[in-house]
C-alpha cells in the first residue's frame, strides 16, 4: 500500500471511516462472512455445512439464503436450546440437528447452560459474562473428523 493510500486511510479511520479492498465490485470483503463464504465456494452449488453451536438456529436461516441447495449439520449441546433448535429447523429442507457438542476428542463434558443461551458454554462464566447459569448437564462431544467418518462426509 502506498504512502498516499496509507496516509488517507489513516485520516478517514479518525473520522470513523475505513477503506477496504473488494472482490471484484461485489462487496467488500471481511463485512459479511455469508457473502465472503459464497465467494469463496462460488463452485459449490450444494456444500455441507457444519453450523458448530447452532444455538437456536439463527445461523441456519443465513445459510440457507446463501446456500439453498446446502446440507446443513447443526450441532447444540444444550438439551434445552436444543429442542428449540429442532422445532426451528424442522420444516428447513436438508438440515439435520444434532443434540452434540463438538470438541478436540469424543468425550462428554460438563456443558452449563446459561438463562441467556447464547453465553451457555463448557467453560464457567466469567466476569465478561451475562446471565447466569440454570443448569449444569454432562453432554456427549464428538470431533469433526469422527463425525464426518462416521456420516460418510468426505468434504465440508
């Protein structure tokens, strides 16, 4: 980047601007992740999607608008966001809900739910945390590998 560029990005941030490369003239990249994923997989017309922590589902309605010929896994380990999920999901075409965690080994944890789903988490709460947690539960943990293996999913 040169001296110029750099010099009126640097003016601009102050004012609460930036400036950002674009793909082509689509969109600028880094702004949304739904329009950078469908650029990046402009070739797939139908790819699977592992939607890790689903929660109740918010993630899959952006999928399915970027994707509509995807095949969406989504995974929540919270029994009770879970059943929220699977109502969500349940008239969405090719999704499937899993009520698993996914982690670094096939294991169960400890995963404590908090009364604002969205901060549930295996890890306790800290001070940079709202809510509080309603319950702890032990929930299986599956890898990405294992799962795919196990589904006979060769590509994500």
């Amino acid at each position: 980047m040169n001296l110029l560029v750099k010099s009126i990005r640097r003016l601009l941030r102050r004012r609460g601007f930036d400036i950002v490369r674009v793909l082509g003239s689509q969109h600028p990249l880094g702004h949304d992740p739904f329009l950078d994923m469908r650029h990046l997989l402009y070739e797939q017309e139908s790819p699977i999607i592992f939607d890790v922590g689903a929660n109740t589902g918010q993630s899959v309605d952006q999928f399915k608008e970027a994707f509509p010929g995807s095949h969406i896994h989504s995974f929540e380990p919270s029994p009770l966001t879970y059943e929220h999920l699977k109502t969500h999901c349940g008239n969405i075409s090719d999704v499937t809900t899993w009520n698993l965690g996914v982690g670094a080994l096939n294991t169960h944890l400890v995963f404590h739910e908090n009364e604002q789903s969205d901060m549930s988490s295996f890890l306790l709460p800290s001070e940079l945390c709202w809510g509080r947690v309603v319950r702890s539960t032990e929930v299986r943990v599956v890898t990405l590998d294992a799962f795919a293996h196990e589904h006979g999913i060769d590509y994500v």
